[in-house]
C-alpha cells in the first residue's frame, strides 16, 4: 500500500467581502501565489467544502483562468469560491499524483476527470 500524505499549503487566500483595494475576483491577496512556480491548487466555500482542485506549470496564470474562462468546470460556480490553497510542487509526476489523490480522499465537488468514487 502506498501511503500519500496531503501536502500543507504554501499559500491560502480568501475572498474579502467588500474590498476597498484593486482585487481580483474578491481575492485581494491574489499576488501572494506564484506566478512562475508549478503545484497544485484547490477551491473552497464558505462551508470548507471541497470545490475543484487542479495543477498548473504557473500556478497563477491558471488560477485566473478559471475565473475568466468560458470553459472552466467551476464556471457556474465561482461566486462559490471563498477559499484557495496553493501547494508548489516542482515534479510534475507528483503535481498528477497529489491531485488524483486529492480529488479522490476529499471527494472533490466539481471535479469530472480522474474521480473513482462515484
């Protein structure tokens, strides 16, 4: 048996209600995740629910994305979104396998790919 464990995140931000400075999304710390490191990222709500987790080569250009994209699996859900955890993870291998592994042990809400327990 191989034994994973999660990884701390380096960073978590979370969405500001009213924000009197220039913000992105209500994230008004959205500048403290890497821009030019690689990890992976997840989504939480109010509830400390499990939302989306994804991995990116460039952690805060993705991020972003998914906020701006038409095409993202959260995009119904974005006003959802009050938490994120940021984990650099230089090895893309381990990128794959911490989110596998996540998405499956934290049953992920809005993640479609890669989920076994349903």
């Amino acid at each position: 048996m191989i034994n994973i464990t999660i990884p701390k995140p380096s960073v978590t931000i979370t969405k500001q209600k009213n924000p009197e400075l220039s913000n992105i999304y209500g994230f008004t710390d959205f500048h403290l995740i890497p821009r030019d490191k690689g990890g992976i990222f997840m989504f939480y709500n109010n509830n400390r629910e499990l939302l989306f987790v994804g991995k990116a080569r460039k952690l805060r250009p993705r991020i972003k994305k998914h906020f701006e994209d038409t095409v993202s699996p959260i995009k119904s859900h974005r006003d959802e979104v009050t938490k994120i955890e940021v984990c650099v993870i230089d090895d893309p291998v381990d990128r794959e396998i911490y989110e596998t592994y996540i998405i499956n042990e934290l049953k992920s809400k809005y993640n479609i790919d890669k989920v076994f327990y349903k």
